[in-house]
C-alpha cells in the first residue's frame, strides 16, 4: 500500500513523493488539527495529525512516512520549536562544527565530504581563514573544495 499524502500546510508543502506506505490508521481528529491527508477517493482519514494539550504539542503519524516528507515533518517541527539555525540549511555533504581556542576565541570548521567543491552561506562574525589566512565576511559565500576544509576563526 502506497497512498499519497497532501497537506495544506504552508510549512510542508504538496510534494509528488510525500507517500505512506505499510500501515494506515483510520483516525479521527477531535481536538486535533489535521496536517496532512491521505489522498484516497475513498478512505479521506488523516496521516499526520498535531494537538496540543496544556503547553505540550503532540505531533502524530498514522503511517510509516516517505523520507522526504519525515525529513520535511521534522524540519517543521524543529523550526517551531525554534532549535534551527544557518547550519540546518547546509549541503548535505558539508558538515560544520564550532569550538573554541586556548586564547577563547570561536572556531567554524566546515568541512566537506564529498568530490566536488561546495559554495556555503556565512551567516556568523566576519573572520579570518586559518588556512589561508584570507578575511570571511558576514553574507559572503564560502569555497570549501572537494574533500577538503575551512576553518573560520572569529576575532
């Protein structure tokens, strides 16, 4: 069983490959708001429903999700949550860290995992290339060549 879901959500969009599959439970939403629809001309039950209860959200699923449509539900929930930041909209081939050296000072170490070159956002404090030595500017795009690294320290 292979159902598509649509969602009138303005944060998870309709996409082609938002699917359920294996299992669909028949819910019927109370209290609860409906985030997303099982598109069946026959079966109209909800695939992803969120209530809230005193301060607590509950966000349920009522099928196993498409990867792309878990990856976008959480994505959703994170950003409500406020828990997201410029390092979520990275490449998935870049991944970044950040530290801090013996003087204090804080260190971005992007780094790229894959074969070709990477172009990435900057979104902190203008600093210096450990590297190359070259100034990164706030806004600018980052050159992080394949299989390689940049190291950002702030002053």
């Amino acid at each position: 069983m292979d159902r598509h879901l649509s969602t009138d959500d303005v944060r998870i969009s309709r996409q082609p490959d938002y699917i359920g599959s294996v299992w669909e439970e028949f819910l019927v939403p109370d209290t609860a708001k409906v985030i997303a629809w099982f598109d069946d001309p026959y079966w109209h039950f909800p695939a992803i429903v969120r209530n809230q209860y005193g301060s607590g959200t509950l966000t349920y699923e009522s099928t196993f999700l498409s990867d792309t449509l878990q990856e976008a539900l959480i994505r959703d929930l994170l950003k409500r949550l406020g828990m997201t930041g410029p390092d979520q909209t990275l490449p998935p081939a870049v991944k970044i860290r950040h530290g801090r050296n013996r003087e204090g000072k804080l260190l971005h170490y992007y780094l790229n995992f894959s074969g070709a070159e990477q172009t990435v956002p900057y979104p902190y404090t203008d600093g210096t290339d450990l590297l190359t030595g070259n100034a990164v500017k706030h806004g600018k795009n980052l050159q992080i060549g394949p299989w390689d690294l940049v190291i950002v320290s702030e002053p």
